[in-house]
C-alpha cells in the first residue's frame, strides 16, 4: 500500500479548501449586503408622476400629429386630428345640394307671400289713405300737445337758472354789504327782489300750465289711440288665411335647413377632430403615425409629467400590519446628484394604505425570478424633494414611528 506523505496529503488539502473558502466568502458577502440593505431601507419605492395616454375617441384616420417625440406640451394643447367621417356616410356635397334644394324652396315661399300680400293690398289701398286722412287730426293734435309741454318745459328750465343767478346776486349783495355803502344800494337790492319774486311767480305759473297741458297730452293720445283700434284696416281673411298657411310651409323648410346645417357643422367637425393633452409633461411615446386608421379606444401616444407626484412602495407581509396611514417616514433619494457625494433625505408620512396583498413590480423584486408580494403604500413627496425625483426612480424609505408592539414582535420573530 502507497504511503502518502504528509507534505502531500497538506498540498491537496489545501487545493480543496480554496474553492471551499471562497463560496464561504461569498456566501458572507451576501448575507452582509442583504443585511446592510434590510437596515438602510426597510422599504423600497418608486417615484411616480402621471402618464397619460392620448387615445382616438372614436374610430377614424388620424390626419396629423402636431408633436414629436420628447416635446413639452402644455394642457390644453392639441396633439393630433383625426378625420372621423366614414366613406359609406352621407358626402358633404349631397348635403349642400339639399340645403339649397331648401333655400329655394323658402325663396319661392317669400314670393308667392309677396305676391299674395301686394294683392290684398291693391284692394285695401283706398281704405289705407282714407284712414290716414282721418288720422291725421289726432296725430297733430297729440303732436302739438307734445310741443306745449316741451315749451313749457324749457321755460321753467330758463326761468330756474336766472332765479338762481338773481338769487346769487342778492347772498353777494348781502356778504359784500353793499347796502351801508352808497344811497343807491337799497334800490338795487329792491330791483333784485322784485326780479326775484318774479321769476318765483313765472315758474309757479308755467308749473300749473305744464301740468294741464300733460293732462291734455295724455287725452289727445288717448283718443288718437282709440281711432287707430277701432278705423285699422286689418287683413282680409282670405289673405290672412293665405298667409298663415305659407308661413307654416316657411316654417318647415326653416327647421329642415336647420338641421341640414348641423349636420354639415358636425361633419366639419368630425373631420378636424381635436385630442388635447390632459396635462403639461413630454411626449415619451408616440405609437401611431398620420394616415394610419385607429379604432376606438386605440392609443396614439403618451404625455408623461416631468415631476413625480408621488411615491409608491410596497411593504412586505411582515410589515403590512405595522404601516398606517399618516405614518412618518424617511425618504432617501439613492441617486446622488450633481455636486452633492451622499444621498439626500427628507420627512414624509403615508397617505394611503392599500386594502389588499399585491405582487410588487418587478423592479422591486430581490430576486429577478422571484416574484414578490406586498401591500401597497403612497407616500407623499415632501416639496424638498419634487425637484429632485425623476419619475421612475427607485426610493428608499424608512419606517420611523412603528408602533413598540409591532416592534418587539418582530424582534420575537
């Protein structure tokens, strides 16, 4: 039997180890990154922004895209046109041959209106001026009637103004003292009040007067009103009938016209249908080109917001029970930027706790072939942080305020 020797039996020995020691180191390795992972971040989140798909509303071929990949849009804006009027429809040309189909119906109406009414009025033509003839009295009576309360009017208007005037002269006459001056001055002032007791008596007059003539204005128009309703000539009722039964014609094709008119309103618009953006962001993705048919419902591109607005994380089931909702947290953004060396944190709480266990997105999952599962949280993004989170990006998150109990059994577990 072949002896080894020791030196030999070391030498393979020590070959074997080697493999052995580094699977170790590794294994070590692992298990300390997963630990040092598990105490920097309890839970993993993603910061989310809204994205919103801009789709056909209805069937149709898009005419235009107005924006190209990556641009910013506003809201509001208009993004594409779709023509949604189908060739098996009724053609814009049928409907404009009918609307004038129409027009001329309605011309004709008017005529044959005009010529019935220029009929009866050869026949009413004596009766009309025989009637005016006799009107003509009461019109001028209620005219001149008119004439004497406008005088009247303005002559208490004139008289007003020179009573204020003369009514002035007297308060300076009295201020200045021009009474103890000369021997003149008393029959100056005499003039004054005799002009102003004067006017006072004109306009109470012309006041009497005015009154009277409106009241002979207002009987002169009555009676003027009383001829012009019992002496009209009305319409005969031959003609009247004639005239009732066109404007109902009339009336039809008006209601008729109205609609072909909306229709070829609605066809126009059909074929400049407008999608707006939702919201002001990016265009990320844009899925369908001009010319192409899209069905209802069909996406053509997508607006992507340029801010987060929230984060999204899971916590695992262990952890489900523990999280509430206006719960503290510490967000941790893991990117470091630019000019900074360590990652920024800030304070936030949870705003929403998800009623049910889900499966987490894959991006959160440890192991890339293991789907996880966990309850879904939102977190709000505190305003030290919204301009520093770009949509999709992963968050660390700690738990600060979980309760003791919750605490103690997990360190019992």
């Amino acid at each position: 039997m072949k002896r080894i020797s020791s030196r030999s039996y070391l030498l393979g020995l020590r070959v074997h180890l080697v493999p052995i020691l580094v699977w170790a180191a590794t294994f070590v390795c692992v298990v300390m990154l997963f630990s040092r992972r598990s105490k920097r971040f309890q839970v993993m989140g993603i910061a989310e922004g809204r994205v919103q798909q801009i789709a056909a509303t209805c069937t149709g071929r898009l005419k235009s895209i107005s924006v190209d990949l990556f641009d910013s849009v506003t809201e509001g804006q208009t993004l594409a046109v779709i023509d949604t009027v189908r060739d098996d429809e009724r053609p814009e040309p049928e409907l404009r041959a009918q609307l004038a189909t129409l027009r001329a119906r309605v011309e004709h109406l008017v005529a044959e209106s005009n010529s019935v009414r220029a009929t009866y009025i050869a026949q009413v033509d004596d009766n009309q001026s025989q009637w005016y003839a006799d009107s003509r009295p009461f019109a001028n009576n209620v005219m001149d009637a008119r004439f004497r309360v406008l005088d009247l009017k303005g002559a208490i208007e004139r008289e007003r103004v020179a009573l204020e005037v003369v009514k002035l002269d007297i308060e300076s006459f009295l201020i200045g003292g021009r009474l103890d001056v000369n021997d003149v001055a008393p029959y100056e002032f005499q003039r004054l009040s005799l002009e102003r007791d004067g006017l006072q008596k004109s306009i109470d007059q012309n006041q009497t007067l005015l009154a009277q003539a409106e009241q002979d204005q207002k009987e002169a128009e009555a009676r003027q009103a009383e001829f012009i309703e019992n002496n009209r000539p009305y319409l005969a009722t031959s003609e009247g009938a004639a005239q009732d039964v066109i404007a109902k014609a009339t009336k039809v094709l008006d209601r008729q016209m109205e609609e072909v008119v909306v229709q070829l309103e609605a066809l126009e618009l059909r074929r400049t249908l407008k999608l707006a953006s939702p919201l002001n962001g990016v265009v990320n993705l844009i899925q369908r080109r001009p010319g192409e048919t899209v069905m209802a419902g069909e996406p053509i591109l997508t607006v992507a917001e340029e801010k987060a607005r929230q984060i999204v994380a899971y916590t695992t089931e262990e952890q489900a029970a523990k999280v509430q909702e206006t719960m503290k947290v510490e967000l941790v953004k893991r990117t470091v930027s630019a000019g900074s060396n360590e990652p920024q944190a800030a304070r936030s709480q949870v705003t929403y706790v998800g009623p049910t266990i889900e499966q987490m997105p894959a991006r959160l999952w440890r192991n890339p072939a293991i789907a996880q599962w966990g309850r879904p949280i939102v977190i709000e993004i505190p305003p030290a942080m919204e301009a520093k989170l770009v949509p999709g990006e992963l968050v660390g998150i700690r738990l600060l305020d979980v309760p003791a109990l919750a605490r103690s059994r997990s360190t019992v577990r």
